[in-house]
C-alpha cells in the first residue's frame, strides 16, 4: 500500500444543497439529477479548495 513515507490523505465528497437523503456518502455518483462541471469549472473549484487548506 505504500506506507513508507508519512502523508496526510483526504477524500472530499460533495455535498450539493438539495442532496435527496437515498443519496448520502457515496451514492451522490448515481444521482441523476447531481450538478456536475465542465474542465473549467472543475478547475476553478479546485483552485479555491487549495486557497482553503494550509
């Protein structure tokens, strides 16, 4: 698994407002109705989450 260097590891899982409860944690993916992004708007999302973290 390669635990030989010390790290820190994070999974983000969103949590859109309006979420139907069926589709809590992991399910959110088989939500037909979830908002989804293009490359652009992924992009500038991931952008403002490292802002964010130290």
């Amino acid at each position: 698994m390669g635990h030989h260097s010390p790290h820190f590891h994070l999974h983000l899982f969103p949590r859109y407002p309006g979420t139907p409860t069926e589709y809590a944690f992991l399910q959110v993916d088989e939500w037909n109705g979830s908002p989804t992004g293009d490359a652009q708007q992924i992009a500038r999302f991931v952008a403002r989450l490292r802002r964010q973290l130290p």
